[in-house]
C-alpha cells in the first residue's frame, strides 16, 4: 500500500479552443458546479486554435469562485520563468488562493523554434526545468532580503527583485516520464503529473515512484512532499467491461482507489470536454473513491 499522504483531488483537463470559447468558459463553471478540485487546460502557446491559456486561467478565474486552476502544463521554452512566477503569484493573490502551477519541458520543439524559443537536447531540457524552479521559487520568496542570483546555463536571473509571493503556497507540478526528469522532480518538485495515455501500464507508476523516492531522499526531502497526479480517459459505459476505465462509475471508482493504495496516486484529471462526463466523476466516482480508500486505510 503507498500513501504519500495527500487528500485526494479530481479534476478536468479541458482544451482551450478559440472555436467556442464560452464553451470553454462554461465547462471550467461545470467543473466547478460538479464539485471538482480542479480545472487544468493544454498550454501549447504555437497552436493557433487554441487561447493563450495564461489569459484564459486568468479570465476563469475571474467566472469561478472555488475551483482551483492550472496549466496542464505550461510550456517552459516560450514563458520565461521570472515573468511565469510573477504570473502565477498575481492571479494566486486575485483568486484567493487558487492557482498551481503544472510545468513541461516542452517536446513540440519544432512549432516551439518557429515562435522563437530555443531548441533543447533532452538533457538540456531538464537542466532547464531544473534552473527555472530555481527562479521560480526565488521570485516568490519575498521575505528572503538576499540578492536573488540564478547562474542558470538556459535561465538567469542577476538582482531581479522579489515578489510578489503567492498567496498560498503554490505547487510545482511537473509533467515527467523519463529518469532524469523524474530525479528533478524527486528534488525539487511538489508533484509528478505524468499521463495514463503516455504510460505502457501501471506498473510505470511504480518504478517512477520508486526514482522520485530515492531522489528526494538523497536531497534530504520527505518523499511524501511530492504528490502523484494523473492525467486520465476512459469511457463511462452502462455494462462492465475487463478494461481500465472502461465502463459505469462503480468500476471506476474501484479501480482509481486500487491506483490509490497501490501507486500513491491522489489527484486524477479526466481528459475530455464532455460536461455530462465531468458531472459523473465530481458527483458519483470521486466520492465512492474517497469511500473505498478511507475504508481500506482505516
């Protein structure tokens, strides 16, 4: 059984198309009605179909009043990280708290040269990850008096000024598959956010816990200070069926909880801009997990 220690969240990981957007605004609002923690949207700032998703976490921040919101995930090759970690902490302090930050190295790197960032070698990609925590962290932390100074070999920053600090503490949350990234997260992260599509079974959750766990606590971290997130699909069906995430409500609640007390996982975002969808994991799936998770732990 893993337990990292963390109450369990459910969320929706919308698309932010320019086609409709008040259909986007509006199933932000159904998340929100449906009793959902979160609300997350893609951050692919080359893709000419979708909105800017900083502006549109900003504007649904202003059209909701609980549901926490967050990038899935911002893309850090074309949003600098002083300018990132000022963002964040500004609509944190204008939503009242509700704002986490989900960041990615980038992978598209072609559309992401042609908008004029900078092409990275995966290895590049994480040391780049790794000094822009670094400035981000350091932008927040308003009461340290020290000279901010990050000699990154992609990100510096020499005497930027700190501040503004968030109005609660915002969670980096990485998204992450390969080793390296996941010792970046082990050190320095509050959360992995890999994607069930990405991964070739459940077994991955492990062996990537296992490399988060072993990094953090060489860095001298509490590995139960990094939450396990999970980006997720399936299909809600009348009739069970042998496959993951296929089929009514009761078998997926039963099968999230088993992630749960196996892999650790506490917060699962579903995939998908189906209103009727979001309704049932916020108002049927999420409590029956939480039912047969505390039922088991205790």
């Amino acid at each position: 059984m893993a337990d990292y220690g963390h109450d369990l969240l459910f969320g929706s990981f919308l698309t932010p198309t320019n086609a409709a957007p008040e259909r986007v605004v509006a199933l932000t609002q159904a998340s929100e009605a449906a009793g959902l923690d979160l609300a997350t949207f893609q951050d692919h700032p080359y893709q000419p179909s979708f909105l800017d998703t900083w502006t549109l976490l900003s504007y649904v921040a202003a059209r909701t009043s609980r549901v926490r919101l967050a990038a899935n995930v911002a893309n850090l090759p074309l949003r600098p990280p002083a300018v990132l970690a000022r963002a964040a902490a500004s609509l944190d302090l204008l939503s009242g708290g509700r704002v986490e930050l989900g960041i990615g190295a980038g992978g598209f790197w072609d559309a992401i040269e042609a908008m004029g960032g900078t092409r990275l070698t995966p290895g590049q990609s994480v040391t780049a990850l790794s000094e822009a925590i670094d400035v981000i962290r350091g932008i927040w932390d308003a009461e340290d008096r020290s000279r901010l100074v990050v000699e990154g070999e992609h990100h510096r920053v020499d005497g930027a000024k700190r501040g503004p600090a968030p109005a609660h503490d915002i969670g980096i949350w990485v998204g992450a598959l390969k080793p390296r990234m996941l010792r970046l997260v082990g050190r320095k992260a509050d959360g992995w956010l890999p994607s069930l599509a990405y991964l070739t079974g459940l077994e991955q959750l492990s062996a990537g816990n296992a490399v988060i766990d072993e990094a953090a606590t060489a860095a001298g971290r509490d590995p139960r200070a990094v939450r396990r997130l999970l980006n997720l699909g399936g299909q809600l069906t009348a009739e069970r069926s042998s496959g993951l995430l296929v089929g009514p409500p009761d078998q997926w609640a039963e099968q999230l909880a088993a992630i749960t007390l196996e892999h650790g996982v506490s917060a699962y975002i579903l995939t998908g801009d189906d209103p009727a969808a979001l309704a049932v994991l916020g108002q049927e799936v999420a409590p029956a997990v939480r039912e047969l998770v505390d039922a088991e732990r205790a």
